[in-house]
C-alpha cells in the first residue's frame, strides 16, 4: 500500500517536473536561432522609481527578441564610472551600458566602449547634432541617445505671483533674472530666488555649465582652450558671488537639497531637466496633478546673456556597447530597440521623465508629450542644447572646477580663484589642450 | 615542545595567517609596488617609475593641506572625544544606582554605523531645516540660518563636533573600565590623608588610567576619518581635505591608482611614526611613575 502511493507521488512530481519542462520548451520554442545573453548595466534598475520601467521595457524586448535574454545589472548612479571602470579592467565590460553625459569620454579613453559609427548609421539623421557629438570620443561615436534630458529654466509661478512678477513671463535675459531675483527677495526675504548646486562633487560643474555658455560665446575647456582667465568667466563668476553674497541662493548645497527648496516653493528659479517635474511631485504630492503643477510651475529656455543667445548644457542619457562584447550583433539589438523602439518610448524613456532620442520619434509622440513644460523642451531647449567639452581627465578637471566656485561663492577673490583654476588645469593638460 | 604540538599550534594558527595574509599582507605589498608605478585606469600606464610620485607628491600643495588637516581632524576629536568621555566615566563611575541602564544610554552614538552618523550630522547641520540652526536662531546666536558645513570657517569644526559626538562614548566605555579597576581602598586612604578632588585625579587616577588613555587615544586617532566623505567629500575647496579622502578621490574618481597608493604609504608610515613616538612617551612616563 505504501508503496504504491510513493509511487503516485513519484509520477505526480515527475508530471510536474515534466510539464515545467514543457513549458520552458514551449517558451524557448518561439526561439529559432541560438539562444544568447547578454549583460546590461544600469542605475534605473537601481533606483526605485524607474526600476519597474526598465523592467518593462527589458520584458517588452525579450518579448521581441526571444533569442536574447538581459541580464540586468544595477549599479547606483554616482558609482557608475568607477565600477564600470573596475569591470573593464577585469576584462569584464557589460555587453551594454546606460551612461551619462560625460561618462564616454572618460570610458572610451580606458577602452570600454566599441564604435557604434558603422552600426548607427541608419540613425545618425535621425538625432540632433549636438545632442550626437555628446557621445563621441576622439572621432569615434561611443554613445548613442538614451533619454534626452538637457537642463532648462524652471521657475515657480506662484512665488513670483506673491512678488508681484508676471508668472507667465520668465526672466528673458540675464539682466532681467538679475533683476527678478532682486524684486523676489525684496518682498519674499525667506525664499531663495535661485538655486544652483556649490556642494563638492562633479555634478556642480553640469549645473553651473549652462551658464558658462551663457555668458562666454568660446565657453572655458573648449576649441583647445583651457580659458578659464578670459573676461566672460571672471563675469559669470561674479555673478554667482554677487547671488551668494546678497543672500539670493543657499551656498553649499547638492542637487537633492536644490530640487527639495523647489518643490517645496522656497526657490523661485533653478536649472535642472525635464524629470524635474517628476521630482516635485514626489517631494511634495500636491503637485502630483498636472494641473496642479502647471499652475504652480513653468519652464523656458535659459535667459540670454552676454554670449548672446539663449545655451543650454546637454546632460543626457546614453547607452554604450562594450568594446569587447561577446555578443556584439545581439547588444546591438537590443540598443537599437532601446533608442528607436516606440514601446522603449511608452514602457521607459516617458514614464522616467525623459524626451525621446530621435527626432522621429519626438514627432511620434507629440501628442503624449502635451505638457507645457515638454513642449518648451522640445520647442526651445533641445534646439539650443550643446556639449559640454568633456574628456577623459574631465572628472579629475572638475575638482578644480569646483574649488574654484566654492571659493569665489565663499567671497574670495574671483580673478585669484580663476588664476589658480588655469594653472592648476595646466598641470592636468600640460599643452592646454584639454 | 612536541612536534605534535608544535602542529596542533601551527593548525590552530593557519586559517587566522591565511587571512591575515590575503586580507593585510598581499593588499599592503600591493600598494607599496603600485607606489612605484604610474598604474592609471584611464590612461592604461602602468610602469616603473621609481620614487617619482613620492617626489610629486612632496611638490604638491595639496600634500600639505592634507596633511594639516589630518593631523587637526585626526587630533582635536580625540581631545574633545577624550574630555567629554572622561567626564560622563567619572560621572558614571560615582553612580550607584541605574548606572548599566545609563552606561548603555550613554553608549548609543557609538554603536550608531559611522555613514548613518554623517548622515545624521548631514540633516542636523542643513542649512535651510537643520536643527542647529533652528537652536541657535531661536536662542538669539544667530539671525538666519548659515550652511556649516558650505563655508571654510565653518566646516572643519561643523566635522570636528561630529566626530566628538560619535567618539565620546568609546573613550567613556574605556575609561570607566579603567576607573572600575582601581582599588577602592587606595581612593579611600587618600581621602583620610586629606587629598583634594584634583590631587586625586593628578596622582592616582590619571596614572592608574594612564595605558587605557594611551590605547584608546592612539585607536581614534587611526580610526576616525570615516565621516568627512559622506558629510564634506573633503569640501569646501579642500578645507576637509585629509590623506583618507584624497586616496579615495585619487583611487576612485581619478583612478590614479599608483599616486593613491603613495599617499596611502606615506600615510601609514606617519601613522606608524606618531603611533611608535606616542607609545614611546606613554611608557617613558610610565616607567617614571
């Protein structure tokens, strides 16, 4: 007797086991060619609020190409570089990589990445110029477009209604932020007018990058140039002290604790990207509402300066192929699907607070990208977004960089701060080429 | 000793000196041969370059400026650390009742992680919620609120006070021990001799605790550069800036590992130096009581 049920529950087990089988074989079944993996490193896995997206848009892919399976691989955001750097000297590159603005150059010039020129050529057209050159390295194209997210103009409506600005008439110039700054703290003496991140950290130097643009036709570290000691950065770093000095921005603060006054309606005017939105109503749910949010904030393009147009820095997402991957064809589908796949768009670039890489695909989805603060992405800050100049020392660089801003936003001598920052970079380019 | 307890000895030994030797020895040697190299991730270099780094690094301001730092970041906590923690064991130590629940009250900033501890002091110190300036505005020191740890006047001891808040209990814990040990009948005799409060502390307690003050002392001084990265990164400009975190940005932000491991060897060796010359005076003094 007892035999005979260890043996109906033997083949019970087996008839599941079977069946699992079966079932696997069944899925593995819509697979025709060799079945293949590859490895994808990136922070939305990371980070909770995009984890589910990328999650989706992986599935949606594998479900596309069910030859290629993802091994997503999470790395926080602020140690992307050094880890990928540290799997790159192992000889342990991921097939794919998200990256951001400024981690190619750096990346490329260890070996890390492939040359995507031949593989993206159908796509190139299709991707603004400069938003393209953010990703080459020496002449090769080493990044392609992830989720277009250059910084713009944030400004808080209802603040500058309570100052008695117009809330529908954003600082055009810098002459007029100058004097709407002046105009919000005179009447509204516990809000910070502006906000700009002076914490140590290379980040500093990406938000405070636009405004180099702004005021410097040749911003500094570009066309072979350190320039740091030219007349329109001297301007443009006394401008930030004069705002430090009267009180108009907090000194010392990061990205984090900026976008916190923001959302909270402390800060009138800030530099950031389009996820800022995203930011607010996660920090402060009232705003959760689109209505809400338009209402209560409004984005536009940087206000023109001396440089005498409106510029913008390009601080996006991108996605690299390892230069040694194993499986070079399927990495490569699945970044093309990633860049120009309309369901990555819906699934992951969208809903994470990005603009979509191609032009094409900006067309395409127009109508979903009906708030007002999208459309001025896409009307008037891509447009008039450039590279920064980055390259493969830009992080050692950017110490400096930030040395030399927290100085000058502490009260010391600009033109000193500025002398010492040029010959420092000397050091790091000896023939002033950065 | 017998060969078959000589084995049983080196059996017992083996796994803690293979461990020692993976996790110190082969690291250390590591770096001391990477100190001689230009090995840079970025670059991809990685030759012979004989002692030119540690002649960069004598040319280079920031050595200095770490090392001001790290002396002044390394000492002053361990002074203020030491104070405060000596006085909460004196306090403790005359206690009678409640003094395990106290002792174990007092201890909490200790065995707080050091990262949540720089986190901790990252929210005390923000300059637009931040507790410290909410106390200080309302008692009238200050008119608005001041980022601390945003200005180089402000940042080093904005550090400094952290650290003591964190560092106190240890010295506490250690101190008390050593009070606890002291004889109670050598107390008392000197008490019928007419001894004042200071005498006592100037002739027997203090020498009685003088190894313990040694020990504990010199393992601070070691131990405490783990909150500067996360509460300043060596900011503002480089007015944090010790020899720990600049190997860090050396190692991990600018993958010069070859200058990182320089710094990180001639760190050792004063460390090494301050440590020998420490213990020197502590037992000189010793043997002279």
């Amino acid at each position: 007797m007892r035999r005979a049920a260890s043996s109906i529950v033997f083949a019970g087990v087996l008839g599941v086991v079977l069946m699992a089988g079966g079932g696997s074989a069944i899925a593995a079944g819509a697979c025709t060619g060799s079945h293949q993996e590859i490895s994808f490193a990136n922070w939305a896995a990371a980070e909770t609020a995009t984890a589910k997206e990328v999650a989706n848009a992986i599935a949606a892919f594998e479900k596309a190409s069910p030859c290629i399976t993802v091994n997503s691989i999470a790395i926080p955001f602020a140690e992307t570089v050094s880890q990928l750097t540290v799997m790159t000297v192992g000889n342990n590159t991921p097939d794919v990589m998200e990256l951001s603005s400024g981690m190619p150059q750096a990346l490329a010039a260890e070996g890390a990445l492939a040359d995507l020129h031949e593989d993206a050529a159908s796509m190139t057209n299709d991707i603004q110029p400069p938003i393209l050159q953010d990703g080459e390295s020496q002449g090769r194209l080493v990044a392609l477009p992830l989720s277009l997210t250059p910084h713009g103009f944030w400004f808080n409506k209802s603040l500058m209604k309570a100052a008695g600005l117009d809330p529908n008439r954003p600082s055009q110039t810098v002459d007029e932020l100058t004097h709407d700054m002046a105009t919000i703290k005179a009447k509204l003496p516990k809000v910070y007018p502006f906000a700009m991140m002076t914490a140590k950290g290379a980040y500093a130097v990406v938000n405070m990058w636009p405004w180099m643009q702004t005021f410097c036709k040749t911003p500094p570290m570009s066309n072979d140039h350190l320039g740091w000691t030219q007349p329109c950065t001297e301007q443009a770093f006394t401008w930030f002290q004069m705002m430090a000095k009267k009180g108009w921005m907090p000194v010392g603060n990061n990205m984090k604790a900026n976008r916190e006054l923001f959302a909270t309606d402390q800060v009138a005017f800030t530099i950031d990207g389009p996820y800022m939105r995203g930011i607010v109503a996660t920090i402060n749910p009232k705003y959760a509402p689109n209505a809400a949010f338009a209402d209560a904030f409004g984005a536009a393009k940087v206000p023109v300066g001396p440089s005498g147009g409106s510029r913008t820095a390009i601080d996006i997402h991108q996605i690299a192929m390892g230069a040694h991957s194993a499986h070079a064809a399927a990495a490569w589908t699945f970044m093309k699907f990633m860049v120009s796949s309309p369901q990555d768009m819906q699934d992951f670039i969208i809903p994470e607070g990005g603009l979509p890489p191609l032009i094409s695909l900006q067309k395409q989805f127009s109508a979903q990208l009906d708030q007002p603060y999208q459309q001025v992405w896409i009307k008037d800050i891509i447009p008039e977004a450039r590279p920064i100049p980055y390259n493969a020392n830009w992080y050692h660089a950017s110490d400096f960089m930030v040395n030399a801003l927290q100085k000058v936003v502490d009260g010391g001598n600009v033109k000193s701060a500025l002398n010492d920052l040029e010959t420092e970079l000397k050091h790091l380019y000896p023939h002033d080429q950065p | 000793m017998p060969r078959r307890d000589r084995a049983f000895v080196f059996g017992t030994l083996a796994p803690a000196i293979i461990v020692l030797v993976f996790i110190f020895i082969y690291p250390l040697g590591r770096s001391i041969s990477y100190s001689f190299t230009n090995y840079n991730l970025i670059n991809r270099t990685n030759e012979f370059v004989g002692v030119a780094n540690y002649g960069q690094l004598f040319h280079d301001p920031d050595f200095y400026t770490a090392l001001v730092n790290t002396l002044a970041l390394g000492i002053c906590p361990v002074i203020g650390g030491f104070v405060i923690g000596f006085a909460q064991a004196l306090v403790l130590n005359e206690i009678k009742w409640g003094r395990g629940i106290l002792r174990g009250l007092a201890l909490l900033p200790w065995v707080v992680p050091q990262i949540v501890v720089a986190y901790l002091f990252r929210f005390i110190y923000n300059p637009s919620v931040g507790v410290s300036n909410v106390l200080l505005r309302d008692l009238g020191v200050i008119h608005q609120f001041q980022p601390w740890l945003a200005h180089p006047s402000t940042a080093p001891t904005a550090v400094v006070l952290a650290y003591i808040w964190n560092e106190a209990p240890f010295f506490m814990l250690m101190l008390l021990a050593g009070l606890q040990g002291i004889p109670t009948d050598v107390i008392e005799a000197s008490v019928v001799d007419g001894a004042t409060w200071l005498q006592r502390m100037r002739y027997i307690i203090i020498p009685s605790l003088r190894r313990i003050i040694g020990i504990s002392t010199i393992l601070m001084v070691i131990w405490n550069f783990n909150i500067i990265w996360p509460l300043t990164e060596g900011g503002p400009v480089n007015w944090t800036l010790t020899f720990s975190v600049w190997v860090y940005r050396q190692a991990f932000q600018d993958f010069d590992l070859g200058y990182a491991a320089t710094i990180g060897v001639l760190w050792l060796l004063l460390l090494m130096l301050v440590t020998a010359i420490y213990i020197r005076i502590i037992s000189g003094r010793e043997t002279a009581v």
